[in-house]
C-alpha cells in the first residue's frame, strides 16, 4: 500500500488545475448532473445519490464505492474531486484504479483535512501516483484503508484530467541474453498448451486441444449421456450435464471439431457410473443426521455424522450402474463409427484416452462407491483390465495412465496413508519403490510379457502446495504471495529450488518424471494432466502461467492441460495468447525449443524457431513488480537478424501491443526495455548464412 501527499484546497471554489484543464476534465460525476454518460455505479458502500446534491458514502466496514465505464480511453495526468469529511473519521480513504479484468495499480491513501463550515475540500492525485505503469483502466474506487464510524462523508465534482503524464522511466537492470542455435533444438509439442473445460472463450487462448477430466468424468455414463456423479464435490448426487441436443461426450467433441480443437477424453475405470440424474448416496431417511445437507433438498446428506465421522455408505447400486471394462470399450467402439461416419477420412477426434482421474483419491472423491483405498496392485491391475479393453478397442488409440492427484500419490499409494493399513506397508509389501516407478516398470513388464502396448503416456497433475497460493482465481496477491507464486514455478525444473510449502524438499517435477521414465519405462510420454498457479486474474498469476507453459516447451512434455482455462483477457489468458496466437492474427511460438539463457533470475527468456533456422519467436517475461529490465540479446549464433516485431502485455486490462525495439537490429543483436511485470514477445526473421 502507497501512501503520498496530496494537494488539498480549502474552500468550494477553490481550483485545482489550471482553468483550461479543469474545462476539459473528463466528468465522472458531480451534483448538477449526477453520474456522466457512459459511467456505472457498482456500489458497495451504503450511499446515496440524490438529484442536485453530493454522493453520501458511509465508509463503515471498511467499505467502498466503485465507478465503472467499461469502454474508457484517453490519457490522463490526474484525478480530482472534492470531499467532505467529518472529524470524527480522521485520515481514512484511499483511492486506487482498478481494470475490469484485473490489473496491478497502487493504492494511494489520501489525506482530507476538514473543510470549513458548508465547504468541501479538493483533491488532486497525480496519475504518477495512481497508474505510474500507464497501465489501461476502466474503474475508479474509493475505499475506507481502516475500520471507520457510520459518519457520511460527501463527494462530488469527480473528474479526469486529460493530458500526457510526464513519468521518470522505471528503474531498470542490465540483462544479458543469450540463444544457442549451435545447441540440439528439442521439438515442442502443441498440445502441452491444453486446457480443459470452463467458459466459452476457452477456445480464444489459442489452445490446440481440450481435457474432459475432473472429479466428475469418473462416474460419467456415457451410454446414458447426461448423467454423472459429483463425487464428495458436492454431496454424492447424481447430476446433468445440460441442455446439449446429443450425448454431453459428442457435444464436447462437435465444439473442439469446430474450432479446429483436438480432444483428450478421460475414460472411468472405477467400475461404476452414474445410473441417472437423480439419485444421491446418503439420504437423511436412511442414515440419519448429517453434518451438511443439499440446500436443495434436505434429505441429501454429505455423508458426515453430526461429530464429523465418516458415514457407512448404502450400496453403490444406489446411484450407479457397474461400468466395466467392456463398457468403455462399447464407448471407443461408438466413437471410431461416429468418426468413420463423419465428412474427414482418417479423422481422429481423440487424440488421447486417459485412464480415469486420480484413482488413489478416489476412497475420498468417490468414497461412495470405492470407500477403499487404492493400493499398489489395484491400480495396476485396472491399468491392465481397462487399458487392454481400450487398445483392443482401438489399437491406434494414444492412451495415458496414472493420473496421479500430487505430490505424495507418485510415492505412496492411498493404503499407505490410511493408519488402519498400518505406516507405508504397501510399499513396503512392494519392494520398497516409490508407486510411479513401480507401476512404469511394471506396466513395461507386462507388456512385454503378453505382447501387447498398454499405456503410451504416464499422467501426472501437479499443483503448488504453499500456503496462499491458490488455484484458479483464489489466492492472495499481497506482493510476498505473488512473489512466492513465482518462485513456485521453479518447482517444475530447478532442482536446487527448495519448495516453500510442507514439502520443504526439491521436487524438479519435470527432470524427476523424466529420470524414472527413462529407468522404467523408455519411450513413455508424461503428461502434467492438471495444472494451475492461482492468482490467475492478477499479473503474478499470469507470469506463472507464462513461465510454466515455456518450461513444459523446453522440458520436452508430450502434453499438459490447464485447470480448467484462464477467463477471457485475464493475465493468465494472455500467457496462453503469448505462446498461442500473440499478435491476433496466429502468430504463435514455433515448433523447436531453442535453449536461452538469461543473466538475471527475476527475467526468464523462451525461445522457438522454425525447421528451417529463418524464424524465431522469444517470449521474455519480467518477473520483477517494481523494476524493469534492459535486455541485450545475442543472437549471433542464430544468425542475423533482417526484421523484428515486438508485442509487449502489462497486465492492464488490454491484450499484446505492439512496441518498438530500443535500438534496431545490429550484426544479430537486440536490446529491448522490458516494464516490470509485463511479458513481451519478440518475432524475428533471420539469416543463418550471416552470423
């Protein structure tokens, strides 16, 4: 939080620019006229607005009063109003800019003197102090920084002073950055920018391909089409899918067809599938009280005693029908004749199968109908009914397996952890081994001996475990969270990093998977099937997004799926814009990751070329909020540079803009200024026969 001072007038006359400015002030609002064109009132302090007189505010509850037009443009160099404030309240406001799909803006507290019998005093605040990023915005807020009386406080004559701010340029440090071409580039594969189901601008981050996954596709009844099962997710009832005209399997598959969207489909393997809609698994009638109830209907329990035990649950015949391995492969079987049915010969619209979700959560998630924990030889021994079913099924099809929940699940199965089975007897009982090497090698060791393919990808999803984090739009943003939210990054290839979270150990994710498949089971691909760094409305949240996706590019991955996808023109959407489709026109990373090194831990540099040398495309993220970045690129072994386009995000609120390069192109070098907090993309032709 920012605190400044600010200059005040006394006196409702009194003037606060020079004249000509204040008569071309943008008007928010003011007592003649009310609210001006275009402006919303978004609340949420108690206030009133009345016809010819200031807006009255009650600041109570640290509240606050949000003004909002959503297509606002311009530049400006201030914001004025004028204020009245009772003693009483003392020094209490501030004011901050906000965008509609987030942003990083100062919040500047503002000091109000009392104002003289039926005067208010004026306020400027410079936009220096408000927006020093010249960031866009489309909200003004005024908000109480402590707890406050129930005392009104008047507002009025609130404007936007137009103008060009005069802003010194951010402090920056030097940053040396290199590519070595001369270096085996490593192929990139598009499908890790995945991600899986959410709002129906999914398709606008440019991803290449879509997961069906979660909790609920492990009890998905494709036969019946609508019908699952929402696991300990909300009180084990039977759900629908919606108002789709066909299967809810073949309208997902019909919307990535028509984007141009390749398909990954989650497949139950837990033997039972929701039998239809309605049904439930611990009904009040039957089990008596609970700890929670459906607010829906009372008689749908959570499956908790009063005291917060466990409740026995009824047969899973109650909600479910048994889905063995025979019918998924009627699903595999249904989907080949729809494709061979269809306009494209030779068309795959799955182009992965994976084996369930999570299954050694699944004596938690679907404790309904698998209250007992997984162990080592029931996982693989439904990797083995139901993979066998799927290839048979289909012998070209792409299957994944494991899914793994995290961090422990790839040491220890759930029977591990249940004190009941006695401290890691499983894996004991299993030569001691880790659970994902164990089921690599002994996934490879069937298959050998049967002579049949089983898994062609091992699943893993991988979430950060620090406190505060978060996971889609949750987690803090407080500068040490945010900063912490990027360092987890480093926990998918660096294996110095010591996690900062209970796991307190190295977990170089990337390099780890890589070592136990090459082991275990050479060949196998890995898939990071579930992913997410929190925060994603916020800039840390997308720089986290941007750096992971440039580590899968680099670390080789077959694939990896975002949960579940970032909301439109938020930071973590134009991480994915950054790599998928930059400049709005297609302009994405290219097809070989090209290894790069940055002199400075806090600026991060990904780079791509094409098959033939002659086109490269960087993605440099300024991880640093406060201080931006001087980068000198050497691109000598790459070639000279002939052309250069450069698209730069700030986390404002708007997409990629283009900007120009500090200085031009020199003997294959670059120098480009690089704002804190901000990801910049660079497109480059080059001459590789000139270096």
């Amino acid at each position: 939080m920012k605190s400044v001072a600010l200059l005040v007038l006394l006196g409702a006359t009194a003037a606060v620019a020079e004249p000509q400015a204040k008569e071309q002030a943008q008007r928010v609002f003011d007592a003649p006229t009310g609210l001006a064109p275009g402006w919303e009132d978004l609340g949420w302090a108690k206030h009133e607005i009345a016809s010819g007189a200031p807006v009255r505010i009650d600041f109570s509850g640290q509240a606050g009063w949000i003004l909002s037009k959503p297509d606002l443009s311009g530049s400006f160099v201030a914001l004025t109003f004028r204020a009245r404030v009772p003693p009483s309240l003392g020094e209490f406001l501030e004011v901050h800019l906000d965008a509609q799909r987030g942003g990083h803006f100062p919040r500047v507290r503002v000091r109000i003197p009392p104002a003289a019998a039926n005067g208010m005093s004026e306020v400027s605040v410079s936009m220096a102090d408000l927006n020093p990023r010249g960031a866009l915005f489309n909200r003004i807020v005024f908000q109480a920084f402590r707890e406050v009386g129930h005392d009104e406080v008047l507002l009025d004559a609130i404007a936007l002073v137009p103008g060009i701010p005069v802003r010194p340029p951010p402090p920056t440090r030097a940053v040396r950055v290199s590519l070595e071409c001369g270096a085996t580039a490593r192929p990139i594969s598009p499908l890790i920018y995945g991600v899986a189901h959410g709002d129906p601008s999914w398709w606008e981050t440019g991803t290449p391909v879509r997961r069906w996954g979660g909790n609920p596709n492990t009890r998905y009844n494709w036969e019946n089409g609508h019908a699952w099962n929402a696991g300990n997710d909300w009180f084990f009832r039977n759900v629908n899918y919606g108002n789709q005209q066909g299967a809810a399997w073949e309208t997902f598959l019909e919307e990535n067809a028509a984007h141009g969207v390749r398909s990954a489909l989650t497949v139950p393997m837990i033997g039972w599938v929701a039998k239809d809609t309605e049904s439930y698994s611990f009904p009040v009638s039957a089990l008596g009280p609970q700890l929670k109830v459906d607010p829906q209907n009372p008689d749908v329990g959570d499956g908790m005693t009063p005291d917060g035990g466990m409740v026995p649950p009824l047969s899973p015949s109650r909600t479910s029908v048994a889905a063995p391995p025979a019918f998924i492969a009627r699903w595999l079987s249904a989907i080949r004749e729809r494709e061979k049915s269809g306009e494209k010969s030779g068309f795959r619209s799955v182009d992965q199968y994976i084996l369930d979700n999570e299954p050694t959560a699944w004596n938690t998630t679907h404790r309904d109908v698998h209250p007992d924990p997984v162990g080592y030889d029931e996982l693989l021994d439904r990797t083995i009914r139901y993979g066998t079913a799927l290839r048979l099924a289909d012998p070209s099809a792409t299957i994944a397996g494991f899914v793994g929940w995290g961090w422990t699940s790839y040491f220890f199965s759930a029977r591990d952890a249940q004190p009941s089975y006695g401290a890691h007897l499983d894996r004991l009982a299993h030569g001691d081994q880790p659970l994902l090497p164990w089921w690599l090698r002994s996934v490879r060791d069937y298959e050998k001996k049967e002579g049949i393919h089983l898994v062609d990808i091992v699943d893993v999803h991988y979430y950060p475990q620090g406190d505060n984090i978060g996971i889609g739009t949750g987690g803090n943003i407080d500068s040490a969270t945010a900063a912490r939210r990027i360092r987890a990054t480093r926990s998918l290839w660096d294996p110095r990093y010591v996690d900062e979270s209970w796991i307190h150990e190295p977990v170089r994710l990337i390099p780890r998977m890589q070592a136990w498949v090459r082991e275990n089971a050479p060949g196998m691909g890995i898939s990071i099937g579930e992913w997410n760094f929190g925060a994603e409305g916020h800039m840390s949240g997308g720089l986290a997004a941007a750096e992971a996706l440039g580590r899968f590019g680099q670390g080789g991955l077959t694939s990896a799926f975002y949960w579940t996808a970032p909301p439109k023109s938020s930071p973590a959407f134009w991480a994915f814009r950054a790599y998928r489709n930059f400049d709005g026109k297609g302009g994405r990373f290219l097809d070989f990751s090209v290894p790069a090194k940055s002199s400075d831990g806090l600026t991060s540099v990904f780079a791509s070329r094409d098959a033939s040398g002659t086109q490269m495309v960087l993605v440099l993220l300024q991880l640093d909020p406060t201080m931006g970045a001087t980068a000198t690129i050497d691109a000598g072994a790459c070639g000279t540079v002939t052309s250069r386009r450069g698209f730069e995000y700030i986390g404002d609120g708007g997409g990629f803009f283009s900007v120009p390069p500090l200085l031009p192109p020199a003997q294959g070098g670059l120098q480009e200024r690089l704002p804190p907090y901000s990801i910049m993309v660079l497109d480059l032709k080059l001459d590789p026969t000139r270096r």
